[in-house]
C-alpha cells in the first residue's frame, strides 16, 4: 500500500474506533507478522480492534470503499497461517470484543462475542452442570471466532464432535459491510428452514466474512469419569491398543498418544511422574453413567495389558484427571525446551493406519536428520508430528519443510487427509490438488463468491494459485 494511501486509510481507521484501537507502526505491527505457523511472515498495513459490531461494520466499508484486503484475527493461535496478511491490507482483530454476553441453562446455549476465549465458555457454564465440548489444546487463549474459522476439535471432540457440533448460529459481516446471521438465531428454536449457510462457513478460514458473535450449544456434563494413563514400550503397542478399543465398540471422551520424546519433555519441565523410559502414553478418558464406565474400564483394562501395556494408571481422583490432561495440553510448550522453532502437522489417517503412519513418521525422522516427536488424538486418527528444526540454519528449514511434505502425502496415500482441525491457510495450499478434483475446487471456489464476489476476505489462502508472501516481497523489492 502507497505511504499517502496508508496514512489516510489510518486516519479513517482512528476516526472510527479512536487512536488506542488502531497498530500502524511497523515495530509494534510485528507482534501480527504470522500465527503459530511461522515460516511465512509478512506485516499488515494496519491493524484495527474494534469494539462492537457497528465498528466492524465501518471498518469492512472502509476497506471496500478503497478495495483493500480484509484479515479477521482472533488470539493468532492458527497454526496454518490462516490470519497471514499475505499482501498487506487491514487485519481485524476481535479480541476486544470477548463478551459472554448470556449463559441460557434451560436451552443449554450461550451467546458471546467472536473474541470471547474458548475456555471462558466452560467457566461460566460451570455453575449450570453445564460445558463447551470442543477444547482445542490452546483453549486458554484460543477464540470462538478463531475456533469457527477453522472448525477446531480437541482432544475430547472423539466422543463430542467438533467446532461444528456446536455452533447453533452466528452473525457473519460481509465484505460489502451487510450483516448476516446464519442458523438459529438467539431468540429462536433450533429448526432453521432452507440451505445450511451456517455450516458452509465453518471452516471457511476467515474468507466469507468477519464472524462477530456467536450462539453455542452447551452440554451436559458427564456423570462419571475414569481417566487412565497406559504405559508401552513402543508406539506400535499404543496404536495397536487405540484401533482394539474402538473396534470393541467403545467410543471413550479422549483418546491420546505421547511418545517418548514428548513424555520426557513434560516430565522434565513438570514432575508429574510419567515414565522417560516409556516408547509411548496413552491417555484414555472414559465418561459416562457410573455403571456404563465402569464396564468399559475394565474392557479396556484388559484390551490395554493384551496389547502389552506395562502399566495401566488410574487417576485416583479429580487432581490426578486434571494433571494429566495439563500436561497433555501443555505438550507443544514443552517442546520449547528441545528445540528454538517446530513445525506440526495434523494430518488424518484411517485409525487402523495409525501404526503405518507412526512408522513412516520414523522413516521420515531419520531421512531428514530432524528429531520429530509426536502426541496427537489417536482416537480419530488426527495426528500431530511436531518437525523441530533451528530457523537460523537454512538448510534445517528446508528439511523440516520436506518432512511436512512427505508425511501430508502418505496421509493421502493412505486414504486420509492433510487436514484435521488446523486448516490449510497459506501452509497446505499445494494439497488442495492432490486432495480434491478440479471440479471439486471450483465448486469451493464459487460458493466462496456467494459471500465474496472480490475475494478480499483473507485473501491468498487454501487455493491453489494462490500467491505467497515471498512472491509479494520480490516484487515489491523490485519496485522498491
């Protein structure tokens, strides 16, 4: 964007949501360069956080008015380079407008505003007897904008269902400034007549519009839990054991894998006691009735030590539950501790494929000479290598980003896909052709010009064609 142009878009920014709501100098734009996915970066020309839906209104006019590109933002805890401001334009961050704005027991549904953290939901649930079921590990900073975005899951979404399970309805703004609600509304029941436009934007990743507040589904909470730990001495014991539970027929809350290098992070930076020794944990939470749980915990007792589990834990109570699902979800911080820079993947497999997977995840490790950990949602085959690689070294940078390569194409091969929650973002744009047929993209392509014929919204993501940042910095390099 030309420095006259800039200035002015700025001032028109201060004029509508005042001087204290708008980030325009480049030291400070900085902190918006990427999400967690950081081997794009590229600085916004401004960033804007309005207050209300009437600011986001303004703000999406004014960039019509000027035909600049539109970036909706939550916390930036993506990990696709789904809020990457490829070519500039203005980002709109929402998380000022983090309201609970009505927690309604008797309908089990709450309304809140986009930027309201997704933990926040659970908390004031609570008191009801009452939870917000997706929990993405980032949960204590992720947004319910961002969360709709990407379609999150989480650990528990095995048994739950994901983001869009439990989103009833949402008010959308359009690029062309008009307001939207699609599905139910917050005054009305649950049946919505005519086409699902709510559920064709989840998982649009921020291209058909800046989500502003949101109507989600409550659930009860469980009666009865039993959370184990099961201890083997390799990762093709675990797996074995996740694809013999299911196949009992028993859906648990949660079922998670951490390898040996994971485990030995979490103990080394928490003390919790999780054996270093072990090739791999896997936490299963079972919930339920207290007759039912308690007939599935034996099953899987006695499915986990047939598959040679050396140990099978039992948290005893509450503050044991709790302290291993901290540790679970503390897993990619503890990382931080082997490694300056890491890369994930959260391609899905078949869960019977999960053992090839884990296996070819080996293979890859010692291909590319880079150690690559994994704890992931072995339930539904949802895994999560972490490539850990030092950014400073170029040619580690090239390796990590081959090894991501090769593991998202044997997810296809296998019959799975290069996405489960995460998005594709700016990061997996080449997958979408070995994923899907031409038709098939064209069809993505156009119901995205239902909600925005300009393609300003989030521009430069999840098509293939798409431009990166990289080609965008030569040539304004060129220009320069």
């Amino acid at each position: 964007m030309k420095l006259k142009l800039r200035n002015e878009v700025v001032n028109r920014l201060i004029d509508i949501v005042g001087v204290d709501a708008v980030i325009s100098d480049k030291s400070e734009l900085v902190v918006y360069e990427c999400d967690a996915y950081t081997m794009q970066k590229n600085l916004p020309s401004a960033v804007v956080l309005p207050g209300s839906v009437d600011e986001v209104v303004q703000v999406v006019l004014l960039c019509k008015k000027f035909n600049l590109p539109i970036i909706p933002r939550g916390a930036g805890t993506s990990l696709s380079g789904a809020v990457l401001a490829v070519d500039g334009g203005v980002m709109i961050a929402l998380t000022r407008m983090n309201k609970i704005l009505e927690v309604d027991p008797r309908n089990r549904r709450a309304l809140v505003e986009a930027g309201c953290v997704n933990a926040w939901v659970t908390r004031e649930a609570s008191p009801h007897g009452l939870f917000f079921a997706p929990d993405p590990s980032s949960q204590s900073a992720c947004t319910i904008g961002g969360n709709i975005a990407t379609n999150s899951g989480g650990p528990h979404t095995l048994k739950n269902g994901v983001t869009t399970n439990h989103v009833l309805g949402y008010e959308m703004i359009l690029p062309d400034g008009s307001i939207e609600w699609f599905g139910v509304k917050p005054d009305g029941g649950e049946d919505v007549e005519g086409y699902d436009f709510r559920g064709a934007a989840i998982g649009s990743e921020g291209m058909f519009g800046v989500v502003t507040r949101a109507l989600v589904r409550l659930v009860k909470k469980p009666a009865s839990f039993k959370t184990f730990l099961a201890v083997f001495d390799s990762v093709e014991q675990a797996s074995c054991t996740v694809s013999d539970i299911i196949a009992e027929g028993i859906v648990p809350g949660a079922l998670e894998m951490m390898d040996q290098v994971i485990t030995q992070a979490l103990e080394e930076a928490y003390k919790v006691g999780f054996p270093t020794d072990a090739g791999a944990v896997l936490i299963i939470e079972l919930d339920g009735l207290s007759g039912g749980v308690k007939q599935q915990a034996g099953q899987v007792e006695l499915i986990c030590k047939r598959n040679k589990a050396r140990e099978v834990r039992l948290a005893k109570d509450d503050y044991e539950r709790n302290a291993l699902w901290k540790c679970r979800k503390r897993a990619f911080g503890a990382v931080g501790r082997l490694s300056p820079n890491y890369v994930t993947q959260d391609g899905v497999v078949p869960r019977s494929k999960v053992p090839e997977i884990m296996r070819f995840i080996g293979v890859v490790s010692e291909k590319y000479n880079l150690c690559i950990p994994n704890v992931f949602h072995a339930g539904d085959g949802n895994i999560h290598p972490l490539i850990l690689f030092d950014e400073r070294n170029p040619d580690q940078v090239k390796k990590a980003l081959l090894a991501g390569n090769d593991i998202l194409t044997k997810c296809v091969a296998l019959g799975g896909s290069v996405t489960g929650e995460h998005g594709i973002g700016a990061e997996k744009i080449d997958f979408m052709n070995k994923q899907f047929a031409k038709d098939d993209l064209e069809a993505m392509k156009k119901l995205r010009t239902v909600f925005d014929p300009e393609q300003r919204c989030n521009p430069h993501k999840m098509f293939p064609g798409a431009k990166r940042c990289a080609e965008f910095m030569v040539k304004k390099q060129a220009s320069a």
